[in-house]
C-alpha cells in the first residue's frame, strides 16, 4: 500500500525495504510567515477563511514529485524563505482581486 503521513511532532526517517522515509511534521511554520507577509504588503486590514485556502494551495503548488517520492508532504525546511514569498504573492493577488 502507499501512505502519506505528517506528525505535529518530528519523526526520524523510516527505511523500509531499502527506500528511505522522511516523515513530514504538519505544522503551521508553512504558511503563516507567508500570510503576514502578504497581509502587511498588501495592507488587508481583515483575513478572510479563503486566504488560508489560498495559502495551503500555493504551498501544496511548490511541493515536488521529489519530495513526494521521498515521503515529504511539504517542501525542505530550509526552503521556507521560497515558500514564504510564493504564499505572499497569491495573498497579495487575492487582496488585489477583492
């Protein structure tokens, strides 16, 4: 079978018949630095719901069939400055919108 899993907590890699896991940790360090950034850049004075589902979007965009192979939901921690920009760009679009 095939699995996909993320912890709120870290896990160390897992190796099973020779292939190498990394669990992905599900926290929120993903997306709010991109949506305060977006939020202050665009001078949004209220945070709709729909810009959270903007956000996970972009960033579930920027994930990687690499990652993916690897057992990672989400791209490498030390991407985050990427992610983070790419997130405040579509928050920033969606505030231009409305």
């Amino acid at each position: 079978g095939r699995v996909v899993f993320a912890s709120g907590s870290p896990f160390d890699p897992v190796t099973i018949n020779g292939k190498t896991y990394h669990p992905g940790q599900g926290n929120n360090s993903y997306i709010f630095p991109g949506i305060a950034l977006g939020v202050i850049c665009a001078g949004m004075k209220t945070i709709p719901e729909e810009t959270f589902l903007i956000s996970a979007n972009a960033l579930a965009q920027i994930v990687t069939d690499t990652d993916l192979d690897s057992g990672n939901l989400y791209p490498p921690l030390q991407d985050i400055q990427k992610c983070s920009i790419k997130i405040a760009v579509k928050v920033m679009e969606y505030a231009y919108r409305q």
